[in-house]
C-alpha cells in the first residue's frame, strides 16, 4: 500500500465544478485583483469565523505582519511568542523590526503562561503573538486576563486552525486580530498562497493599508507598506472549498479519535484540551525517547508518509539564535520525538487500519 502525507487532488475532484467554473468566470473577466470578488470573500470569512471584519492577504505570513503592523509594532518593541511553530510566526516579528522573545510551551503545545520567568510588569511586551498549534487554541481567558491586566495585545497565529471552535465560539473573533494561512496543505487550503486577518473594523481597516502598499485611496498613501494582496484566483479556489470545509473537518475529527483510541499504549497522542474543538492540521504522536527516527523509516518502508512538525525549534535556527529566551525545556524536548502521520477526510477505513498496525508492529517487535 502507499499512503502520501496528504491528498490535495481528492478537495479538487469534490469541489470541481466550483473551482471550474469559478476560475474560468475570473479569467473571462480579466479581474484578477481587489475589487468585488476580494470583498465577496472577506464577508464570508467574516460570516464563517464571527469577525466584525476581514482583510485578505497574500499568504499567512503576510497575515502576520500586517497584523502586527496594524497594532503599531515596531522597533521599540518586544513581542512574546513561541519556539515551537512554523517558522514564519517568529520572522513576522523580526519582519517589523520587533523583537521576539520565546517562552516555552505546555502540554499541548500552547505558549505557557506559567513558564514565563523574570517578567517585569513595568515593561511587559507590546503583543504577545501565541500559535494554535496543530489546530486548537490555547486557554485564551486566562490569556486575555494576563493581557488585560498588563495593557497586552493579542495576536492568534491561527494558521492552522481554521474552523477550530474555543468553548463554542470560532477562532477569528477570540482576540484583538487573528491571522489565517490558506496554503494548500492548511485546513482549508488555496492552490497556492493566500491567507487573512480577522478583527475589528477598526483594526483591519489598518491591515486593508499595509496590505496594500499603505494606500488610503487610489493615489493617496499614508504609510509605507507592502503588496501583501490575495490573489483572486486563489480567493474564489478558497471559497468553493469553504463550503465543504466542515464536513471535512467532522470526518478528520473522527479519524484522529480512531487513531488516539488505537494508539494510546503505543506512543503518546494528541490530547485535546477542554475547551477545544481541534481541527487537527496534522496528526502528532510523540514516540517513546530514541523511537522516532527509526519508526519513520520502517513506515516509510512499509509506502506510509510521515512528516515531522517541527524539528527544529525557532530560537535554535541561524537567523534567530540571536534573540532571547529562558528556560525552553519542553519546547526543545519534544522535537525530539515528534511525528505527524497522513491523515485526511479521504483516508479510507483500509488505509487507517494499515498505519495503525504498522505502527503497533514496530512497538511489538
Ligand atoms: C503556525 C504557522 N504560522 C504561519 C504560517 C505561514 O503561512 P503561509 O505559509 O501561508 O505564509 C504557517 C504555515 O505555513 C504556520 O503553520
């Protein structure tokens, strides 16, 4: 058998027609930037997350920075974040100037409030920019309070959990901004780059400039910012997906239980936290200490694709060695064992059942 890590060609056949039509009806129309079909596809982004309002970008990173230039970070600042993640979440801060300053992270995988150490309440940072790793959120109260008490903003790296839900309510109106990627392999994914940040009308009117080159109107510029605009091709590929996303969410849900309920003796699995509607992104075990290379290259062996989410911590990579952190015990620990196994709405019943004997295989062996 071969499984791939993803299957991207099976959201293409179910959604054909729509992205047919909808890309030819575009190139008909020569409209291939801004305009109606932009400001179609923010309201219903705005509609499926519950944001007062949303601008599309280029891509997550793009969401990134202009989020964290829409709140007036730059230089002077230090940005809280952690060193578990994709690499863009730390290059948006250094992107603007800022700082980032790691903390380390908890049992799912969230920015831990508790490990903060030597905080001076004097000076607390301007934003602090926490990740929904792998597709939930962290406790975002307690991270509000915290915010709250010490004039904090909050960015969500929500790259990874569109259609994540925090006790009920879906990620995109949680916290003053929140940035989306649309990158193929996301929850829902573009056929190339695309991305968006929800918040206040306020806010993403500010967002709306620095995308767009820091442009007021037409030939009136109030800042220097950047072309980070969505292209409309991959907005309307975006939009037909839409459609079907919960769907796919409710079967891939479905399939990670499957595979935590057949697991758990055998490596450590996700765990979902209270409040969390996850939407797993990707499907994490954590290997028992000196396993996971080895298991890889067995399922490998076997026609199985794993993947590993991340192997590197961001504060040990060249360009950001440089800025500062504590103690990032977890943080460089679990990397070590961490491993991502194919998993999406398409994966059959056949398909699951051979990782999970494989993997079970290698344990027993
Ligand atoms: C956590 C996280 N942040 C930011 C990004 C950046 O998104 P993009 O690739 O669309 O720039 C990604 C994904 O690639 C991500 O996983």
């Amino acid at each position: 058998m071969k499984i791939p890590f993803t299957d991207l060609y099976s959201q293409y056949e179910e959604c054909k027609t729509d992205i047919d039509t909808a890309i030819h009806d575009i190139i008909k129309r020569s409209d291939y930037l801004t305009g109606k079909t932009v400001d179609k596809f923010e309201n219903l982004i705005s509609k499926y997350t519950g944001a007062e309002d949303c601008a599309s970008t280029g891509s997550g990173t793009d969401a990134l920075v202009c989020a964290l230039k829409a709140l007036g970070v730059s230089e002077a600042d230090t940005v809280w974040t952690v060193g578990h993640t994709y690499i863009s979440t730390t290059e948006a801060i250094a992107t603007v100037g800022a700082r980032p300053f790691f903390i380390d992270i908890d049992q799912y995988y969230h920015l831990d409030l508790e490990k903060v150490q030597d905080f001076n309440p004097d000076c607390p940072p301007a934003v602090i920019l926490f990740v929904d790793l792998y597709g939930q959120t962290p406790n975002i109260d307690k991270l509000k309070h915290f915010a709250k008490k010490y004039k904090i903003k909050l960015i969500e790296d929500a790259a990874q959990s569109f259609g994540s839900k925090y006790k009920g309510s879906k990620v995109g109106s949680l916290v003053d901004l929140t940035c989306f990627s649309f990158n193929p392999v996301k929850n829902l994914g573009a056929m190339g780059d695309a991305g968006a940040v929800t918040g206040s009308k306020k806010l993403i009117e500010k967002v709306r400039m620095f995308r767009d080159h820091g442009r007021k109107s037409r030939l009136e510029y109030e800042k220097i910012g950047t072309n980070a605009r969505i292209d409309n091709l991959q907005a309307v590929v975006v939009q037909a997906k839409l459609k079907k996303l919960d769907q796919w969410i409710k079967i891939k849900r479905q399939i990670c239980h499957r595979y935590s309920s057949l697991l758990k003796n055998y490596v450590k699995v996700p765990k979902e936290a209270p409040w969390s509607y996850h939407t797993y992104y990707v499907y994490v075990i954590q290997t028992p200490k000196g396993t996971r290379d080895r298991l890889k290259e067995f399922l490998k062996n076997k026609g199985i694709e794993t993947k590993i989410h991340y192997s590197i911590p961001t504060h040990k990579t060249k360009p950001y060695k440089q800025y500062s952190y504590v103690n990032l015990k977890l943080t460089e620990n679990v990397c070590k064992n961490l491993l991502s196994l194919p998993c999406y709405h398409t994966l059959s019943m056949d398909e699951q059942n051979y990782i999970i004997k494989s993997i079970k295989d290698f344990y027993s062996n």
